[in-house]
C-alpha cells in the first residue's frame, strides 16, 4: 500500500516538475524578449504564445534522430537519459511546502549535492561519444568547470546547515522562523552570493556558459544531438536550474514561511524570484574565458567561502557558549 | 587607457548593466508585428516595382522606345524594340526582368518622357518566377497598382542641370 | 577528403589539434575559413583561406559604362555603401577633370559620416555577440545596436528612397537634393545617439567581465600595422593618428573641424573605443555640415543622357581614396580613351587588416580567436571583391 502510495506520489511529482519546466522555457523566452526590446513567442496560441512549449516539443518529437555512424553507440544514447533522470532525481528530496517531502531523510542536503555533482557525467560522456572536436573541446571545459565549482557550492551550503545545525531541510526551515538566514550581518548575504554563482557555473549557465558557447563551439556537447535527445539537454538544464532555485530559496530566504499566505504560496514566489533573477543575470553579461573561470574560482571564491565558513561556526559557538 | 580601475566601479558597471536591462524590460518593445501591422511607407520610397506611365491628357503612353534605359541598366535586365509610326516612336515590347534588378533607378534618371517610374509600394511576392519577367501589359497595368515615387526622370534631370541653381523640390 | 588527411597528419606528427572554423561558422563574420591548430585550447598556428565570397567586381567593371558603375559598386563593402561608391566617383572625377558643387559634397560627407555610424554600431553589437554568445548578455548587447541603427536607416530612406544601397554618389555630384524636415530629424536622431553612446561606454568599459576578455588582448604594436598595411580603426588603435580625411582631405573634410580618436596599446579594447568614440565625432561632423550648408545645384553635369558618355582622356590613370569604416578603400583607374575603363582596382581595407591574424592570434586561446577576429572587423564582400 505505501508503495503505491509512493509510485503515485512520485509519478504526480515527476509530471509536474516537467510541466512547470516545460513552461519555464516559455517564461525565459517572453523575459529575455521583453528585456532586448523585442516580443517573445506570440503566434502559437494567441496572443501571448502559451502552446509555444508544446509545439516545440511536438516538433522536436517528430525530428529524424541521426547518430553519426562513429559515434559511441551505446554512450551517445545514454548521456542526455543520464543528466535528464539525475537532475530529476534532485527533486525527491526537496521539500515542496512546509511539511511534505518525497522522501524524508535526514541528511538531505547531502544527498541533494551527490545528485547534483552526478551531472557531470552525462555531460563529458556525450562530448567524448560525439567523435566531433568542437563537443570534445566543449566537455573538457565544462568538466573542468563543474568539477572546479564544487568547492565553493559545498562550502556555502554548509554555512545554513551549521547556523540550523543540521543536514536535514526540514530542521533548516524550522530554524529560520526568527528570521531568515540571509539577513545575517556578512556570513548570510556572501554565501548566498557564492552559492549563487556556484550553482550558475554547475548548470552552465550565463556568465559561465562556455560548454554551449555558440560564438566559439557551435552548440558545444550537444552539437551531434537532434530530435528528443537535444531536448533532454535542454530540459535537464532547466530541472537542474529550478531545483538550485528552489534550494535557495528554502536555505537562504526560509522557504514556506511567511506572514499571511499558506507555505506552498510563499515557496511558488520565492522560487520564481530566484529563477527570474537567474535569468536577468543571464540576459545581461557577457561570457568569462576558461583560465578566467578558474582563476576567479581558485582564487577567489574558494578562499572567501573558506572564510564564512570558519565564521558561521564561530558565530554558532560564541551563541552556544553565551 | 591601461589605467587600473577602482573595485567600487566595478561592482557600479556591474548593477548599471543589470539596471539597463531592468529599464528595457518595462518599456514598449520595438517590434511591428508585420503582416498586421505595417511601418509607414516614407516619402521617397521607391523599392516597389516598375510600371510604364500614360500621359495623363491625351491618354497616350509615354515610351518612345528610345531605348537609353536598355542601354544604362548595369545588370542588362530591359530589352526593348523600337517601331515609329503615327509621327513618333512607340515600344513594340518592352520586357523588364525584375528578378535581377539591383533598384539603382538609372532606368528612371534616364528617361526624357518620364515613361518608366518606380512605384511607392512593397514588392508584391508572386507565385511562379515566370510572373517576375515582366511585359509591356503588365507593366502598363502596373501603374493602377500603387503611386508613383517621388523620384521620377524628369525630376532627377532638373536637380541636375546646373543653371537652374537654387531650385530644390 | 584532402582536409581530414591533412588534419590527420598534423594530429600525428605535431600532437596538435586541427580544428576548422569553417566557412559557416556563427562568428565568423561571413564566410572565411581558419584552419587552427590548437595544443590544448591555446592556438599555435593559423591558416586563414579566403576567396569564398569572390564575384569578379573588377573584371565585370571593364564591361560597364563609367556611369553605370557606382550602383555596382555599393555592393563591395555592403556594410557601408556610399563609401565604396564616393571612392570610385572621385577616381573619375580626377581622371576626367570635373568640378563637384560645394553643396554636393557636402551632402556627401552627410551620408558618409551616417554610414559610417551605422556600421560602427554593427561592428559593437556583432562584437558584442562575440563576446557573450548568442544566448545571453551579447544578444542584448547586439539587439540594442541594431534598435538603434534602425533610426538611422530610417533616415536614410526618407532622403533617398532604399535603406541601404542608396546610389547617392553620382559623378560630378549627388542624385538626391535634402528635404525641408531633414535637420529637425538629423537633430533628434544626434541627441537620441549621443545619449546612447554614453550608456554604452559606460556599461562596457569598466565591466570588469568585459575589460578581462578584450584588455590585452590581440595586441598589435605600431611597426606590426605599418608593416601589413593596416589602417582605420586598426592602426588608430595603435597610436599613430593616419586618418585620410585629416591627411589627404577629400570632398570638404577640410572645412570640419574634428578630432581623432587614438589608442594606446593596440588591444581589443582600444579597437573598440576608437569605434564608439568615432561615433561621436561623426554626429558633430553631421551636424557641422548641415549647418554650414551652402545652396547651389548638386550635381556639376549635364543630366544622364547617354549621347553624353563620359570619355576620359586616353592612358589617364587615377587614384581615389576615402576613409570607409573600415580603413582605407582606394579606387584606381586606368582609361584607355573609350566609355569602359580599362582596368579597375579596388584596393581594399579589410584585406589587409585581415592578414594580421597569422601574427597576432598564435599564443591565445580560441575564445579570444573570435574576439580578435571580432574586433579587426572584416567585412568578406570586401576581402574578396
């Protein structure tokens, strides 16, 4: 019985990410559009293009799905199913309101970035199955920057988990009810800004995007991909980005807990705003180069996020001895 | 220019970079969303296609067939075949391939009748590319179709003639 | 098949990569290939390969009529055609012996200068595109210019009829005489760009993300552009001061006062700063011009009869030269006595800056291949005439 309470629970989740997901996309499009002076999508389902997500799928169906005849057969198939089911499997273990979670654990914000570093498999695996250069350049790079940017992302996640004192999310929600972790003074605000630009790095995202560089690397690991298979990258990016947005907004600005409305209302706002913040970032810089990448990695974010961890724990103890 | 720059205005280029994109965001934006709507036609418009003129008194066409505009076109797209009769020169035909035709209105600036004018409208599109070739008949009848340009061959020879100084239209 | 034994080859002898930007590439501005060998991401050598876009401009101007020509020859550098076209007209006018009426070249150096904005704000928003790629930041940057060029062809067209290939150089003077509203229009269009160009310069030149991508970059040092011939922006940008319409003053230059916009060290940077500083100095060239406007015909010929042909004294040759958005673009013409010229040269700016690429992109990484390539802004209609 709890198993099937569990597949049908798992299954309304696993439809509704992808649907919200689907509809990001529209969402970035209309964004971005409006921010360059220009309309987004607007003919497919007047006047404001709502069935545009659907006909792109429908489109991207029907595509002919070509794999180059020495490609990696088996490898090639397997790196976009690889990322789309690892940054769907992130989603268990967020919690949606203030009390229900897929699945309960009590470590799991641990078990969040294990998900989230399994990426990049999926993604060096299709530069290399590709047997073209231009997706083998793009995978090197991009495995060495999602590599590199774990660092700092692990760091700044501990900071709230030391401030609530656990590793588990729903203990982190509890602990902000005074107020929520990013007003405090310095070590609040500089690890979110460092998991924010962690996590932008981690899903190549602008101003870290040089994996998809289309000026460079015409459409980077994705480059021999047609059909269903470009749109799994696609989609896999975009999971990835509404999961981060959603863990910040339960690490950093206290999830479900707001004054008046119910806790699924204020977790919906805050995730949009950290998602639409993201996609401003996007539409407004331009790309950094890899050496600049690491440097700004290596040299300064590691050290800075060292630091506000070492902070966080001293703030903890001084409480805890006064 | 190799001066080094202050960390306070970086973090400034950085938020003015956001802002501006903030500021974009809220504004009208700048599309014309074309077949609905359409941007207005200026004044001087001339990249419709040709037609061939009737003199508005007596009714007759205006070609005399001398054929200056066949020999000025850069890209060779007009032929034209004289006949005289009735006193003056008439076009027997007057073929004019519009598919080649690099709109540099010489055919136009040549002209001492005034005959061959572009038209102030949008290109219609056609179905078949033999609809592009365009004959005497369809030419006469292109001049129903839209105005005139404000450029017209006479026109253009008096901004030229050099005694006339002073004269602007 | 002879391209993958060649990169075979190089793979195994040298352990460099041969990666091919080839003619269809987002970025590289037209169709023009570079055969990179890469060690890692760094570029150890290049091999460009041109001639894609080659349509026998001077072969065919041997079977054209002198008057028949500048239409043709708009279509070279398509991104700024009244400089192509003004070139060729005062080649003509040197070898034939014709006056231009003053209010002619004035109204010349109004549409000069209005191309040249335009196609300075292509080069920054396609450079723009370089930098960020076509999805993000750089796209913004790209829509941005191309909103604003818009007002600028619009202008365009009100004066002349087509947006772009205006055929407004005529020999012995201009075709189109200005309309009554023209300088209200000019004025608003100059304090809606100047406003801009400020926006931008500020916006980009303190961006740390962008001073890190095109500070140091690509540097060209000053015997480097005299030894390949480079000008315009490109030797600007180094620091010597070579601008033709201050040095050999054509068509009523000399009457303007102007300045002329230098850089330092010959970096990305400091190409891209000479081109929006020039934006600038065209919006008061214009607006100097439309003030100082005399009256009088625009054009010194009899109107364009065909039983008047123009035909040049025989074995005359001549040299004309403006200074396109681009560089230097010379016309040369040699006329053996009938209506055709003999022979026609054009001698063409982007060529020349292109030829820098096998000095200065060895040694950087392939994301700044692009943005050098970027920033020395070939136009391939040019390069291959």
């Amino acid at each position: 019985m709890i198993f099937i309470m569990g597949f049908l629970e798992s299954a309304i989740l696993l439809g509704a990410v992808i649907g919200i997901v689907a509809y990001l996309t529209w969402l970035e499009r209309k964004f971005s559009g409006r921010m360059q002076s220009r309309i987004g999508p607007y003919l497919v389902g007047r006047p404001h293009g709502w069935l545009q997500p659907i006909a792109d799928g429908l489109k991207l169906i029907s595509k002919e799905d070509i794999v180059p005849a020495k490609a990696d057969g088996l490898l090639f198939n397997f790196a976009p199913a690889w990322i789309l089911v690892v940054s769907l499997l992130g989603f268990a273990f967020l919690p949606i309101t203030a009390n229900w979670v897929l699945v309960n654990m009590d470590l799991g914000l641990l078990y969040f970035t294990a998900f989230g570093s399994l990426i990049v498999i999926g993604v060096f695996t299709s530069g290399w199955a590709s047997n073209n250069k231009y997706a083998l350049l793009s995978s090197l790079r991009s495995a060495a920057q999602i590599v590199a940017y774990e660092v700092p992302l692990l760091f700044s996640l501990l900071v709230p988990a030391i401030l609530a004192g656990s590793l588990d999310f729903m203990d982190i929600i509890r602990a902000q009810k005074g107020y929520w972790f990013i007003t405090f003074p310095v070590i609040g605000q500089i690890s979110f800004l460092i998991f924010l630009l962690a996590s932008l790095a981690e899903s190549n995202r602008m101003p870290f995007d040089l994996s998809e560089a289309e000026s460079e690397l015409v459409a980077g690991f994705s480059i021999e991909y047609s059909g269903m298979k470009f749109a799994y990258f696609y989609l896999g990016e975009y999971v990835h980005l509404l999961a981060v947005s959603l863990l910040v907004s339960i690490l950093f600005f206290g999830g479900p807990l707001g004054p008046i409305l119910p806790g699924g209302v204020w977790i919906t706002i805050k995730t949009m705003a950290v998602f639409l913040g993201i996609l401003w970032i996007r539409w407004s810089f331009l790309r950094v180069r890899i050496d600049q990448l690491m440097m700004f990695n290596w040299k300064i974010l590691t050290p800075v996020s060292f630091i506000v961890l070492l902070l966080a724990g001293l703030w903890v103890n001084l409480k805890a001895g006064m | 220019m190799a001066k080094k720059v202050s960390k306070i205005r970086l973090v400034e280029a950085i938020i003015f970079s956001l802002w501006i994109t903030l500021k974009n965001l809220f504004k009208r934006p700048v599309t014309v969303q074309y077949p609905i709507e359409r941007r207005p036609i200026p004044e001087r418009w001339r990249a419709g296609t040709f037609a061939l003129t009737t003199d508005k008194e007596t009714g007759e066409e205006n070609c005399i067939g001398c054929k200056l505009c066949e020999r000025i076109c850069p890209s060779d797209i007009i032929i034209v075949e004289l006949e005289k009769h009735s006193g003056r020169g008439w076009a027997k035909s007057f073929v004019l391939d519009l598919q080649a035709c690099i709109q540099c209105e010489l055919c136009v600036q040549v002209c001492p009748t005034d005959a061959i004018v572009m038209l102030r409208g949008m290109a219609t599109p056609v179905a078949r590319r033999e609809d592009f070739i365009l004959d005497k008949k369809k030419l006469m009848e292109n001049e129903e179709l839209f105005e005139a340009a404000w450029a017209t061959g006479i026109k253009l020879q008096k901004l030229h003639e050099p005694q006339k100084a002073g004269e602007k239209s | 098949m002879e391209g993958y034994v060649e990169e075979r080859i190089i793979e195994r002898e040298f352990g460099e990569l041969a990666l091919n930007m080839g003619p269809q590439h987002p970025s590289t501005h037209g169709v023009f290939r570079m055969k990179l060998h890469l060690r890692g991401e760094t570029v150890v050598n290049v091999v460009p390969d041109i001639g894609y876009l080659h349509r026998g401009v001077e072969k065919l101007s041997e079977t054209l009529d002198y008057d028949m020509l500048p239409p043709v020859y708009e279509r070279d550098d398509y991104l700024c055609p009244t400089a192509n076209s003004l070139a060729f007209v005062l080649a003509v006018e040197k070898l034939a012996s014709i006056e231009v009426p003053r209010r002619a070249s004035y109204l010349r150096v109004i549409t000069a200068e209005l191309q040249r904005i335009a196609s300075h704000l292509v080069a920054i928003g396609t450079f723009g595109l370089d930098l960020g790629g076509s999805m993000g930041g750089g796209t913004t940057l790209f829509l941005y210019c191309f909103r604003d060029r818009e007002k600028v062809l619009d202008l365009m067209e009100s004066l002349t009829g087509t947006r772009f290939h205006t055929n407004m150089n005529q020999i012995g003077g201009v075709r189109y005489d200005l309309y009554p509203d023209f300088a209200k229009e000019v004025m608003e269009l100059k304090q809606y760009l100047e406003k801009l160009v400020d926006d931008y310069r500020s916006m980009l030149e303190t961006n740390p993300i962008f001073l890190e991508r095109t500070r140091n970059v690509g540097i060209v040092t000053q015997e480097l552009a005299k030894e390949f011939g480079a000008s315009g922006p490109v030797i600007r940008a180094t620091g010597i001061p070579y601008d033709i319409r201050r040095s050999k003053p054509y068509s009523a230059y000399g009457e303007f006062e102007f300045n002329i916009p230098l850089g330092t060290i010959g970096d990305v940077f400091d190409r891209y700063l000479v081109r929006i500083l020039e934006i600038s100095e065209s919006l008061s060239i214009v607006s100097q011009a439309l003030e100082g406007l005399p009256e009088g015909p625009v054009n010194s010929r009899k109107p364009l009869k065909s039983a008047l042909l123009l035909k040049p004294p025989k074995g005359a040759e001549a040299y004309g030269a403006v200074e396109s958005p681009r560089g230097e673009l010379g016309v040369f013409v040699v006329s053996d006595g009938t209506s055709k010229p003999y022979r026609l040269k054009l001698r063409s700016p982007s060529f020349s800056n292109l030829a820098l690429i096998s000095e200065i992109l060895p040694g950087n990484l392939v994301a700044d291949a692009v943005a050098i390539l970027g920033s020395l802004d070939p136009v391939f209609g040019d390069v291959d005439r």
